[in-house]
C-alpha cells in the first residue's frame, strides 16, 4: 500500500494522468511471466506505478520514495520477471514517456538516447545517416539504453558491433538518494563521447558484467556507440516479421555454412575473426528454426529417425554469416576470403540472400533487425536456457555438446519441448575475441511436468558450468546467488557494500541486483545435489567474508 500523502507528492510532481494505484493497472504490471520459475509466473503487485517524462522527475519521484519509507523499481521496454518488484511496497517506475532520441552524432559515431528508445528506432534513424546501432537478442523492440546500463546486451551483430556495456559512452544516473550522477566527460562538461574517466572509472561500480537490474538507481540518459553501415537509408518492403518481402540491399549477402565436425567448426570461428569479415557471424540449430517457425512440423516429425538425424547432426555445425561491404570489390575480396576458410576447414557454404530469393526476402531484415528470435514463445508459450555466460569461442563449443545431452535427457523424461536436443544459440564477439552461448529450451508454463523440471534442469546446466570451469549462468537469481557466490570470492558480500554505499537507506528494489533466497533443491536427484554440493565445495577458494 501507499500511503495518501506519498500518494499525493506523486500526483503534484507528474500530473494526475501520470500516476496510479489502480488494481487493474497495477496487476499489467504484476504479470510477468518470463524467466520467472514461480508456477503463479506473477511477482508482487507494485504500490503504485509513476510515469515520468524527465531526469528531474525521476529525482522527484525517488526523493518521494525515500521520503516515505517506499521502494522505486524503474522499467523500460524490456520483458522479464527482473523488470518488475522482488517485494511489496515498490513504486514502478515506467519510463515509457521517455522516448526520445536526444542526439546523433554523425562524424564521432554515436548517438544519445533515452530509456524508452527502442533498437528499431534508434536503427532506423541511425541508418539514414549511414551508421547502424548494435541491437540485442531480445529483439528490436527492447531499449538499447537498459541493456548497456542495468542488464545483458547480447547480439546476433557483436562479430562486428561488439556487446551492448562494452558501447556505453557518458550516463545520466539517478542514484537511489535521488542525486544525479554523470559518468565519463559528461560529469567534467565535456559531453557525452566517453563513458570512463577522467581518474578511475566507475562503469564497473555502475553495471559490473550483468548489471543491477534496475537495484541500484535509474538510468536517465546514455551515449551509445554506432557502427558503420554500408547499405540502403530504410528497407524497401511490404508485410510483417515471417511475410516480410524485401528488396535485398546489393550491399549485402548472407551464407549458411556447414562443417563436418566440432573441431571443424570451432577452427572456422576463429578464422573468420582473425580474417575480420562478417557483420553478423552466429549459429542457431536447424532444428531450432524448425521450433521457432514451424512448431507444428517439428511435431510430426517425432519418431522419423532418419529425417531428425539430418536435421540434428548433418546440419548440427552451422554458421550463418551476413557479409556487408561498401563496394563490390569489397564484396568480392571477403566471399573469396570465407571461401578460403570453407576450403581450409572442409566446409560447405551456400548464399540466400540473393541465391534463395524466397527465403533472402524474409531473412535479412530478421538477421539486421532481430526479429525473429521471440518466436521462441511461440511453441509452448515460455521457454529459458542454460548458459556459462561469456567465454573463449572453443570453451563454448565444448560447453554446447555437453549442455545437449543434458537437454536430450530430460526431453526423454518429458520435463521440455522435443527441439531434438540442439538448440543453441552461439554468437561472436568482436572479431572472435570471445563469445556467448545459450543453450535455449521450450516449455509449456501450463503443463506440471514441465515446471517441475525447471529447478532440477537448472541444476544440470550449473554442474556442467562448474565442471568446465565457467561462470555459472543465471548469477541475478537470487536462489543462484546465494547458491554460487562463495564459489566465486563470495562477490555479492563486496556487492552489498557497493549497494549500502549508494543506497543507504535501501529505496532500491535490489532483488535481482544483491537478493538471496534458499534454492528449493528437493526435486534434483540425490547423486546430482551431491555432486552439485561437492563442486562448490571443492572449487570455494576464499574464505567467508565478514558480517556486513
């Protein structure tokens, strides 16, 4: 509950349009069901919900919160239980009013945007001018500022536009006390162009590697990097997502590329980098297409022995490479060039673009754009992964193959949606520096079986992680944190004193940011709880941090 007082400051600081506590209202915002385990798939109803249209109103609003004991939680476009409250009495902060794009700058590459710009309006802009924005996995409607400040920003572009953090330039930051902030030149009056000094850099106390999922302060503003692009001002075409027609820029060309066998594979990944060609570099199954786009084929399939083995294994080392370039000459010095590492990793390539019209058509928009991976809800309605996070290219093949007879095994039991086991999602990063992977699952939140099977799964993919010597996924879950970090320096004991530091008085929603919470274990097998206790066991290589 808030309290009418609270209440009214609100009202008086945003306009009576702006503001709400109306249980109809409060319950659009307590629905979400994505990456939430809880069978109710609802977190804790917000108090009230506050529209702000500026810097100084979000100050207002979190000096109001913490004037009257209440927490803030702020929301931008993006979709997941991490985006709204951990517990009761949370003001939601939506910062839908805040749309616009502030600045671009053309000769130093970069734009300037706020919270509620999306990657499809910043790229649309960005593209009239020759320049193009890196967009994440979670499609084209997500704002580009949220993912670079408080959470992932992982990509189908990163071989060539990098991750979303690793592109932040000068924040605004509203602090949980309700003080501005400025990181980078923009705090010395020098803009927005670089997001670290001058003397030690805070970007690391802002975001870490995931970031604070909105636990310590709201972002208001942000300079994003550009990257150069080569084609059309605007895509010339008629339909939507899988109907889309399009006239395929001339600039570019997309290759699907087969090799023969992991070793193959992994080789080729390294040789695109060190070669520097590809906008886009990334693989995603076969059968994972299938799932996404025809559901209902992959169905029929079951029990066709022979069709899912070509499916799974012939077409199972698979990149798909979207080549960019400014002239033909261009264009033709990097096809020669993939040919070379076809030619030395005993692979096959075949182009779509312009070789496939039919298929051309649809996919490059899709591939420049991300939209089609949200069509992973469409085969059960929900779906969530296993991942180390980032990694060497070659470390995350081999977590791949592993992480596929995990899926394998409980597919067999019932506990997922039968993709046929290779279903992950590989990306690149700059130039194969490194790289991600997701090793994504579909379920059906409605079915027992399958929202049983979440925890013991989750478990699975950890003991895997931990085997490989790799970051274990899923960190801003608080039953993980509490689970993994002792393994790990006890990091989230130095992440509350960063917290208590900033909020001193714990206005913040910092459940996904610093929460703990005992993992329900009883469902896992006892030889696996056993070996998941072992490993943590035998790879803590601190000791227990002081009370706080």
């Amino acid at each position: 509950m808030i309290i009418d007082r609270a209440y009214k400051e609100l009202e008086e600081t945003l306009g009576r349009d702006n503001v709400s506590r109306e249980p109809a209202v409060l319950d659009g915002y307590a629905w979400q069901p994505s990456f939430n385990t809880d069978p109710d798939i609802w977190v804790p109803r917000p108090a009230a919900v506050a529209l702000p249209s500026s810097t100084a109103e979000v100050q207002a609003v979190v000096k109001t919160c913490n004037r009257h004991g209440l927490k803030f939680k702020a929301f931008s476009t993006g979709w997941g239980a991490h985006g709204g409250p951990t517990v009761g009495g949370v003001v939601q902060i939506d910062l839908r009013r805040m749309n616009r794009i502030l600045e671009i700058d053309e000769r130093n590459m970069y734009a300037v945007v706020e919270p509620y710009v999306s990657g499809a309006q910043l790229q649309a802009e960005a593209m009239k001018l020759g320049l193009n924005t890196h967009i994440i996995g979670a499609g084209p409607a997500c704002s580009p500022l949220a993912s670079a400040t408080a959470c992932w920003g992982v990509g189908w572009d990163g071989q060539y536009m990098s991750y979303s953090p690793r592109n932040l330039l000068g924040v605004e930051w509203v602090l949980p006390d309700g003080e501005v902030l400025s990181l980078g030149a923009l705090g010395s009056g020098a803009g927005w162009f670089s997001g670290d000094g001058p003397g030690p850099s805070l970007r690391g106390i802002m975001r870490g590697y995931v970031g604070a999922m909105g636990g310590n302060g709201v972002y208001t503003g942000c300079a994003l990097k550009l990257f150069h692009w080569p084609g059309p001002p605007a895509s010339e075409g008629s339909g939507m997502l899988l109907d889309y027609a399009a006239r395929v820029p001339e600039e570019l060309r997309f290759h699907m590329c087969f090799f023969p066998d992991k070793t193959a594979f992994a080789d080729a990944g390294y040789k695109l980098g060190e070669a520097e060609i590809g906008y886009v570099v990334t693989k995603a199954s076969t059968a994972g297409y299938l799932l996404n786009l025809l559901p209902h084929l992959l169905k029929r399939l079951k029990g066709r022995h022979a069709l899912r083995t070509l499916l799974r294994d012939t077409f199972k080392y698979l990149f798909m490479v979207v080549l960019a370039s400014d002239s033909p000459a261009e264009m033709l010095y990097q096809e020669r060039v993939l040919t070379d590492v076809l030619r030395e990793c005993g692979g096959l390539g075949m182009e779509l673009f312009h070789g496939v019209p039919a298929l051309g058509s649809m996919f490059w928009l899709n591939f420049l754009r991300v939209t089609i991976i949200p069509l992973i809800y469409r085969p059960g309605g929900q779906f969530s992964t296993g991942w180390p996070k980032d990694e060497t290219w070659d470390e995350l093949v081999d977590y791949a193959e592993f992480s596929q007879k995990t899926k394998e095994e409980w597919i067999g039991r019932g506990g997922i949606l039968d993709d046929m086991g290779d279903c992950a999602w590989m990306t690149l990063y700059e130039n194969s520096a490194y790289a991600h992977c997701e090793e994504i699952f579909a379920y059906d939140p409605r079915n027992r079986t399958h929202t049983e099977a979440i925890n013991p799964l989750s478990v699975d993919f950890a003991i895997t992680a931990i085997e490989q010597c790799m970051e274990q996924g899923f960190n801003f879950d608080p039953r993980m944190r509490k689970l993994f970090s002792p393994m790990q320096g006890n990091y989230n004991h130095w992440q509350c004193m960063i917290r208590s530091a900033l909020d001193p008085g714990e206005a913040a929603d910092a459940g996904f940011y610093t929460g703990e919470e005992d993992f329900d274990l009883s469902a896992v097998e006892e030889s696996k709880l056993s070996r998941l206790l072992a490993l943590i066991r035998e790879r803590t290589w601190s000791d227990p941090p002081p009370p706080l």
